[in-house]
C-alpha cells in the first residue's frame, strides 16, 4: 500500500511541476533572476523561516514520540546551521539590515503561508500541523537536486541552490517526510484526508511565493 506522502506528492504533482518550472526558479538556474528580486524573496523568506521555526516548537509540545520532538525541537533552531549561515551571508552581501527587515511589510502570500500552517496547528491536529510543514522541507530538496547539475552562474544563486542540495538538508527531509508516514500510518481516514489538504495547500503556497517574489507582491497590486 503506498504511503501517505506518496499519496500527498501525487496529490500535489501539477503544483510542484508548476513550482520546478516557475520563472523564479528558471531565471534563478540560469543567472538572470534579477538581484532586487532575489532580495525581495530573502525579505519575505526571513518572516517565514521565523514563524516556521517558532511551529516546530509549539509543534513539538503537543508530541509524545521522543524521536520526532527531537526533531521538531532542533528544527526550531534552525533547519540546519548551514542554511542559517547562508541567510546571514546573503543579507550582509545585499545589505539587509535590521532596520530594513523590520520595516518591510509581510506580503500577501507570506501572510497567508504563515496563516494556514497556524490554522492546521490551532485548528486541525498534530499530524496535519507537521504535514504543513513538509513541503517547504521536500520540494525546495527536490529544486536544489535538479538544478545543482548545472548550478548557476551568480554565486549567491549557487549558494542557494547548495544548501538545499546538501547532505544535512536530505537527511532532514527524509526524517520529516518519515514522521508524516508515521503519523498517517496511526491517522483514521479523515484525519488522513485533512493531512493530504493541508499538504496540498502548502504547495499551493509553495508556488505562489515563487510567483509572489517575482512580481513583488503588494497588498494593492
């Protein structure tokens, strides 16, 4: 019988090939990705690897399993060392600072991302909280394997494409993607269902922070 997530990946199939086919992600491979853009997309991503690390915490209060509260705990500090580095190295190159960070206001889509991940902890279960999570471990794993064959030509775009291709990332993809099988594995059917959901539904807000950095989202465009 096939897992849950493989069942959550098909689900969500047209999503992900819309996300590995974006403009952002092309433009970023080949170098032409204009700079302010990737720097939009670090402003924004900053507001959600925040809230993505404070979930794993609250998260992890509601889990017995010691493994999976480990994880859950570590990844609130951080996916892993090497993409917290990473972040800081962009925002001194392109000199994001503080004051920059905390007056930029939190697009559209970043809002509602952050939103539906809260929802799925208040609101839905343990099981469906983790599997919000999910996407934004596996398809940016899947993005940094395709494209680390070629890379890109601007470094900070190479740097992007490596943390998420590294051995460290995989590894904590892989344990994710096995806490969610596990969970659905104990599910009865609708929670099940309520899992598949919210994992479709991260990758639909997956896209579109793609499509939101691109076009620069504002409130009233």
């Amino acid at each position: 019988m096939p897992t849950i997530t493989t069942k959550m990946r098909a689900a969500a199939d047209n999503l992900w090939n819309q996300s590995f086919n974006h403009p952002f992600i092309k433009h970023l491979a080949d170098g032409t990705l204009p700079m302010d853009t990737f720097r939009y997309y670090l402003k924004q991503d900053n507001y959600y690897l925040n809230n993505f690390s404070i979930l794993h915490q609250k998260i992890a209060n509601h889990v017995n399993d010691p493994s999976t509260k480990q994880f859950l705990i570590a990844g609130a500090k951080g996916l892993n060392d090497g993409e917290a580095e990473i972040r800081d190295d962009f925002f001194s190159k392109l000199a994001i600072t503080a004051n920059e960070m905390q007056t930029t206001p939190i697009a559209p889509n970043a809002y509602s991302y952050v939103a539906h991940m809260y929802h799925e902890l208040n609101e839905g279960t343990v099981a469906s909280a983790c599997t919000a999570l999910l996407p934004c471990y596996w398809l940016y794993n899947e993005i940094g394997k395709q494209l680390i064959a070629n890379g890109s030509p601007v470094e900070l775009y190479q740097q992007f494409i490596e943390t998420y291709d590294s051995p460290e990332f995989t590894d904590a993809t892989n344990q994710m993607i096995n806490i969610v099988d596990a969970l659905g594995e104990q599910a009865e059917a609708d929670e099940r269902r309520q899992m598949i959901t919210a994992f479709v539904r991260s990758s639909y807000y997956e896209l579109n922070f793609w499509e939101m950095a691109y076009v620069h989202e504002e409130w009233n465009n």
